[in-house]
C-alpha cells in the first residue's frame, strides 16, 4: 500500500484547495443553508457550481483530454475526492452520468453518441438518471419488465422504473428495456437512452422518510427511442449493463471517508453541545466510529494504490461498498444514540438545528440498499473472494 502522492499530484492538490476556497461561499459550508433552501433551488445552485467548476478546469480530473478531462492519474482523483469533500463543495448532481455511462460511452458508444453525450454532461448541460430498477426487479435486475418494441427505425417503450434518482430533475434517463419478447432472462434487452421530455413520460417524486424526494418513479406509455438511441448492441443490454456498473470499481472510497471523518466531528461537537462528552458508553462508541473510519481510509489507500497499479479489483469492490456503507450507518446510529428518543422527533432539541444531521441520519438507512444490498455484496464476497458454494 502506497500512502503517499507523487509531488505532481500535490501541486494538483494546491492548485485546487485555493480555487475552491476562493469559490465556495462560507455559507454552503452550513447544513442549515442546504436545508433552508428548496430543493429546486439547491439543484440549481449545484448544476451551476459545477458548470463553474467545469470552466475552472476542475471537472473530469482522470478523463482523457479527448473527451474534455484533465487527464490526470488515480492520485489526483482521490485528491479532488478529499479536497471538495474537506471544502464542504456540494456534491455532483450529474453522479450517475459522470461515474458509470460516461466511461460506459467512451468504452463502446458510437461516434455520434461521444460527440453528443460527453462534453454536455461534463458541463451539466444534460443530466442523466439510471432507470434499471422496476417495482418486481431490484437485486434480481435480470426480471426487468419494461418493453420496447421495435416500429420502423424506433422503439416503442412501455413500462414502469422505480427508486430513480433525479427523477424529477433529469434531462435524459440510461434504461434497460426489454427488446426481445421470449428472449432467455439475461438475453434480449437494450440499453436505451431515453429524452425525459418525450411524449409519454411521466416521472413523479417519491417522497422519502427525511421529507426529502431525491428520487422518483418514472412511467412510459409508448414512447419513441431512436434505434441509434441505443448503447452497445441491441439486445445486448445485459453486457452494457455489466460494463457500466464495473466502473463503481473505480471509486476507493477516500471520498466517502474524507465526508464520514466531517461527519464524525459534527456528532462530537453536538455530543458536546449537549453535555454528553463524559458518557463512557457514548464514549466509547464514538471510539468504535473512529477506529471503522480509520479501517476504511486504509481500505481505500490500499484500493487507490491497486488501482494505480492497474489491477482489475473484481469482487474487491465489494468490500469497499460494504465497509463505507455500514461505517456511514453506523456513524449516524451512534448520532440518533446521542439525541436518544428525540431522534424520532421532526424537531429534536429546538435550541440546535439538527435538521440537516437528521437528514443525513435519514439518508444513512439508505446506503445499504442502493448501489447493490449488503446482502448481494455478502454474497459476492462469499462466492467469488471467498470461495464459498453458492
Ligand atoms: C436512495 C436510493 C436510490 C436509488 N437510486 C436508483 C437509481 O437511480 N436507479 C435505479 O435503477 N435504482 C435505484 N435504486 C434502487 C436500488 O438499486 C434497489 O433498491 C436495490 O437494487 C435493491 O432492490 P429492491 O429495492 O427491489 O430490493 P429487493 O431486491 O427486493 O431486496 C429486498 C431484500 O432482499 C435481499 N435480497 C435480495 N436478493 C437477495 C439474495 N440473492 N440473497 C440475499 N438477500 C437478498 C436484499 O438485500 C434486501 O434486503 C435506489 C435505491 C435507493 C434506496
């Protein structure tokens, strides 16, 4: 494992820390700013933030120049991770496009689709949800029911996607329609590419536990797809779909870490806020939070220094998902342990404004479902690290 940067990377890394200190208003650094402000007005301030990033040159950090990246390594990825989390930047609202169909495009899209998708989701000028997930097909993906039936030079889509995040907010949606009536579960579906603005969609916000609706459900009822709006070969969805989630596996999860580590002084300021500091036992679940997020930000030197090596990290991902995901979980548990009953209440403490740290107590519940269960991880690390029957 490789804990430091190359002298290149850390001239990257001053660079960046002054644009950002220079560009980000003290205000956004508040939690009580994102959750005065609506939700609408938040997107927008996020997409033109990015938009300004993008002309910083700050956008793309390790994609090719060709494609409007700045073509740097894995090291100065994980340092523009670490650096706008510790700057308190907002995070990406483009996160679906930019982490999996970007690479997914660039890997197999056709001339026509790098031109036109690329360089507009670089620059937030098209932001794009991932419609794989449907009422009866969550873990088992491949018992998808969406169709698209093909008419002269177009599909024909009907169906239903669920949990799509940016629903609401999305220009254009990745989805994963079955083509090919009859054809075998993992066989004859597409990757279409589908304009949110067409006649027959509908996408409707889901309202979540913390009030918030980051996500939504999403209808169509004949909606018309371009052929040449297709990714990868027609009914040959499946691969696509497998390609594009193996670019999670470029994520080390420094990223997570360096935003945990924020998280964990915040439950000690309030901790002591409220008086709490001298509890043993809140003590020492603070010292077990410490020493999972110490684990984690190893864990991901030694997933960096993999990836800059080169290596493929197969089911190695897994672990990542699985050890960021239950670090953050149980991070804010130990936070809703500290308000004690009150964390039930929409209005704990009304001295403090905890409304942003109970959203992200909310949000917490979620980080073991989306992105693959813990369960489906657990099996993966069962089946294919440690050699277990299936
Ligand atoms: C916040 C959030 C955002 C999301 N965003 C998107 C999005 O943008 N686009 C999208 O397409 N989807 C999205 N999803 C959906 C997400 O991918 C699914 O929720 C996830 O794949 C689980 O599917 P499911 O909800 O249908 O649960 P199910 O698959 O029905 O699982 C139910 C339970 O059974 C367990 N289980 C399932 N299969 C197995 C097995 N083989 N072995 C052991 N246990 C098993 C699961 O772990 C879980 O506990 C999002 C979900 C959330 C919570």
């Amino acid at each position: 494992m490789d804990l430091t940067f190359t002298p290149a990377e850390e001239r990257f890394r001053v660079e960046l820390r002054a644009w950002l200190a220079d560009n980000i208003p003290p205000r956004w650094r508040s939690r009580s700013f994102w959750s005065a402000i609506g939700a609408a007005e938040a997107f927008e301030l996020r997409r033109d933030w990015e938009r300004r990033k993008y002309d910083a040159g700050f956008a793309g950090i390790s994609w090719p120049r060709e494609y409007g990246g700045r073509g740097g390594t894995p090291g100065m990825q994980a340092i523009y991770d670490e650096e706008t989390q510790r700057a308190g930047a907002p995070p990406t609202v483009n996160a679906l496009g930019l982490a999996f169909l970007a690479p997914t495009v660039m890997a197999i899209g056709t001339d026509e689709q790098k031109r036109d998708i690329i360089g507009p989701m670089l620059r937030n000028e098209v932001i794009w949800c991932q419609g794989f997930s449907e009422p009866g097909a969550g873990s088992d993906l491949a018992a998808l029911r969406t169709t698209g039936v093909l008419d002269g030079d177009e599909f024909v889509v009907n169906g239903q996607k669920v949990w799509t995040t940016n629903a609401v907010y999305a220009d254009k949606m990745f989805a994963l329609v079955r083509t090919e009536p009859g054809a075998q579960r993992h066989r004859g579906i597409s990757m279409l590419l589908i304009d949110m603005r067409s006649d027959g969609v509908d996408a409707r916000p889901l309202r979540q536990l913390s009030g918030a609706s980051e996500f939504g459900e999403v209808f169509f009822t004949d909606v018309r797809v371009k052929v040449t709006d297709c990714l990868g070969g027609a009914g040959d969805g499946w691969s696509t779909a497998m390609l594009l989630l193996s670019f999670e596996r470029g994520a080390s999860g420094i990223a997570q870490y360096t935003a945990f580590r924020g998280q964990f002084d915040e439950i000690v300021a309030a901790a002591a806020a409220f008086g709490r500091t001298g509890d043993p036992v809140l003590r020492q679940r603070l010292a077990s939070r410490i020493v999972e997020l110490e684990c984690l930000r190893y864990h991901s030197m030694h997933i960096l220094t993999q990836i800059e090596k080169g290596a493929e990290l197969g089911a190695e991902s897994s672990l990542t998902k699985l050890q960021w995901s239950h670090t953050h979980q149980e991070l804010w548990e130990t936070f809703d342990d500290l308000l004690g009953p009150e964390a039930t209440l929409t209005r704990p403490r009304p001295d403090a404004d905890l409304r942003g740290m109970q959203h992200e107590a909310m949000w917490s519940r979620s980080v073991t479902i989306w992105g693959g269960s813990s369960q489906v991880q657990r099996n993966i690390i069962a089946e294919r690290l440690l050699g277990l029957p299936r």
